[in-house]
C-alpha cells in the first residue's frame, strides 16, 4: 500500500481461488479483486497454485490486463513445469505488457497432490531442487548469454530466452520460509523468506532476521474491538467438519509451517488480536489479527520492528475490507514516518 512506501514497506493482497467461486461469476470476482488491491494502494497480488486450482498464468494475464501497475504474484511449483517455460512465461508477459511479475517459489506441502503427479521427492530435497529450478530461471532472464547448468535436478546446456527481459522488469523472488530448509533455499537464490508469523511479541523477541523477511497475515479491524471480532467470527465460524478437515490435512502435510501454526494457537479473545480460529477450522492457511485500528495496527509495528517488511494479506471479500485494512495500515505509516 502506498502510504508506506516511505518506510520501505510491501503490502501485496490475495487472488481469489477458483474453487470458492462459481465458474460464470470468477473471472470478474479476480478482475474486481485486483482492481481494489491497486485502488487502495497494494503494490502487488498473490496468485495461488495448486492441483485444484486454474492456472496462476492465465489468472496473472487477467490481472495484468484489467489493472495498470499490480504487480501479480505467481506461484511457480516446480514439478508443474520445466524452469525454461516458467521464464519464458515471465519474459512474455514483460514483452506484450511492459509489466512486471514476482515469482513465489513453491516446493508444494500437500504430499497427496504430489503423489498425484508421480512425485516422491521428500521435502528438504524439494527445496534444493527449487534453488536449481530458481537459479535456472535467473540465469535465463538476467540475459547475460547462454545459460549452462548442470545440477542433481536439472540440467541446460546453451540456452537462451528469446525475447529476452528489460532489466527493469526483472522479478522479485519469494521462498516460503517457515522450515531450516526454506530459509536456506531462499538465502541461495536472494529471495524474500515469507513465513506464516507467530504472535507479535514472539517475532519481536527472536528478530526477524536478514535479508528483510515477508509474512502472510489476515487482518479485521474496525474502530471498535468488539465489531471486529463479531465480523471475524461471522466470517469464519468454528464448525465440527472444519476441524476434522484441518485435523486431516495435518496428517497428508509434511509442511513445517503447517505444523508450527497448529502449535501456535493464541486465546482468541478480543485482548488477543492473534487469531488462529480460520485455520484451525480449515477456513483458511494464515493468522489473523482482529481487533480495533489501533491494537491491530500496534501488532502490526511490532512486526516491522521485529524485521517484517512485507506483508501478504488473505483473499479481501469485499472492497469496504481492503478500506478497513488500509485505514490499520496508514496508523502504522504514521509511527514509521
């Protein structure tokens, strides 16, 4: 959001998913969605990518299109595609937009979509084949001359992307960063380490760590804590089947961060603006911070002092929404100016 571009911080949103919305009604929900994120000043949106989800690609050339300066966020799973398509299809979209995307690398948590395609590969190999799969991609587009790599995964020999990337639309790289093995995926290829934090004084007390790392977190705030809450809670309702649901999923993940949040359960009560409550009822894969402007925007600050410089909101389910995060969003500006 622009009204903390000066102390140097990143607020992307969340692209809506496919399966929670009907076939004739999504593409203008993205379309919508994408246009409130650049109205309210998010300099960019996540793109989700999974087995059950519509290609991030498409979505990204839908986002592109009907905005003039979002910056999509695609998430790039490797097992889905050769580095050499991922690249071309950053290169492409530069040369017929002039547009710059960010690529949020996945090793992909959900073992029964992997097992799906034939893919086995445990899960800190999974990161050290990314880190050959991001290499390959930022040697290409860099456009230095013909890329030669030869690694455990991976392997090109004289290739070059045609039509080549402006250097000024070179992507910014995101690696989830939750795990010892995602931390050092992301330090090899000069990505932004994005983690699903815990409490505010948690993250304060350990640092956030170097280079600046990213946090994916959901945010309901109103002027007053009990009406957030009342919207958090009708938004995100406990149910029995949402639970088992989450109860299940725990045990297919081999996701560390998964289990971490499990772990991190808060009170959620209205003292408390950390909220677990839509993950642990499947609702959703990131904390929440409820409460009034100014407790969320206090817990906020506190991330940013811990070392936190970008955040990446969940999927806004109306525009008055992003109106209220903004609004958190330019008290915290005020501290920082």
């Amino acid at each position: 959001m622009t009204v903390l571009g000066s102390a140097g911080i990143q607020v992307f949103s969340t692209c809506p998913q496919s399966k929670d919305c009907a076939r004739d009604a999504y593409l203008q929900r993205v379309i919508d969605v994408a246009q409130w994120s650049e109205d309210v000043g998010c300099c960019g949106m996540l793109v989700y990518s999974d087995n059950g989800l519509v290609d991030p690609w498409l979505l990204s050339q839908i986002v592109i299109q009907n905005t003039t300066a979002l910056i999509p966020l695609v998430a790039v799973q490797p097992v889905y595609q050769h580095p050499y398509a991922a690249a071309k299809m950053v290169a492409t979209l530069g040369h017929l937009h002039g547009r710059r995307v960010c690529l949020n690398m996945i090793a992909g948590g959900f073992r029964n979509d992997l097992i799906a395609l034939n893919d086995p590969t445990p899960h800190d190999e999974r990161y050290e084949r990314l880190v050959e799969y991001t290499l390959i991609i930022k040697e290409l587009l860099a456009g230095s001359g013909p890329v030669t790599f030869e690694g455990k995964h991976y392997a090109v020999t004289k290739l070059r992307m045609t039509p080549p990337l402006p250097p000024d639309l070179f992507p910014r790289l995101f690696v989830s960063g939750s795990s010892p093995a995602g931390l050092a995926a992301a330090a090899a290829v000069g990505a932004v380490a994005v983690k699903y934090p815990k409490p505010p004084d948690a993250e304060e007390a350990a640092g956030g760590g170097d280079p600046a790392p990213g946090v994916r977190v959901g945010v309901i705030a109103r002027d007053d804590a009990e009406e957030a809450w009342t919207v958090a809670r009708g938004r995100f309702p406990e149910t029995r089947r949402g639970q088992l649901t989450h109860q299940l999923s725990m045990k297919v993940s081999d996701s560390q961060w998964h289990q971490q949040l499990s772990e991190a359960a808060g009170p959620g009560g209205a003292a408390e603006p950390y909220w677990l409550g839509p993950f642990q009822n499947y609702q959703t894969f990131c904390p929440y911070l409820v409460g009034s402007y100014e407790r969320v925007a206090d817990a906020l600050a506190r991330y940013i002092r811990a070392g936190f410089k970008t955040f990446i909101l969940d999927i806004p389910p109306t525009r008055e929404e992003l109106n209220h995060i903004a609004t958190v969003f330019a008290k915290v500006a005020v501290v920082h100016e």
